[in-house]
C-alpha cells in the first residue's frame, strides 16, 4: 500500500524470527547467510529493480556490501561504528525499536507519500 518492498537478509535463522517476518508480510527474506551482497542481488532481480531504487539498513560489517551498493543506506543508533559511518542516515531508534519504521517513515516523506497515507488514518 506504502509503495514500499520491505527485504530482509540475516545471518539469523531461528523460527521466532520467521513467524515475526510473516506476521509482517515481509515476503522476501534471506536467512542464515554472512554473504547478503548475492543474496541482495538476488531479490531485486525478482522485483525487477536496481541498486539505484534500493534501500538498505545495517547495523554490522556483512550489512557494509549491500549498504555501500544501494542508493541510500541508514544504519540504526545502535549500530557498529564504521556501519553509522558508511550510513546516508542514522536513525534514533536503535535496531529492534523502531529504526525500520523510521526509515520506512523517511522514505514515504521523501517521496511525498507520508502525508496522504496518513490520513487515510485520520480521516
């Protein structure tokens, strides 16, 4: 509805962590791999997109690759240093807090959508 593909590409794997994915309707999800980079390549070929339409958030060093590659690359406030360094943005939330809808929030207002969805919620 938002416009926006959400992608998840973790080193985890573990069941709650699926079940939470799936409750959230994220369809595309890579787990259990350091190397995200193939991964990453990988979904935006099936969605038919470029590194240029990406966006990425990471909050360690196997994050680094697909970060650097994409258009705009956020980290969250707890994130590994040089991980902050190499972000575009670095959100207030720290990971598992909020920083994913942060940076949902800043690309909707980027593309001028905020607004009007919004207040599909507050009419």
């Amino acid at each position: 509805k938002a416009g926006i593909t959400p992608a998840v590409i973790t080193g985890r794997d573990s069941a709650p962590l699926r079940v939470r994915l799936k409750a959230l309707g994220v369809e595309h999800a890579v787990f259990g791999t350091e190397d995200k980079r193939p991964a990453a390549e990988d979904i935006l070929a099936r969605l038919g997109l470029s590194w240029a339409q990406a966006a990425a958030m990471g909050d360690d060093w196997p994050d680094l690759p697909v970060m650097r590659r994409s258009a705009f690359a956020c980290a969250p406030a707890n994130a590994q240093a040089e991980v902050r360094h190499a972000a575009h943005f670095v959100t207030q939330a720290r990971g598992g807090d909020g920083a994913a809808r942060e940076l949902c929030d800043l690309l909707l207002v980027a593309s001028g959508r905020y607004a009007a969805l919004l207040a599909e919620y507050t009419a």
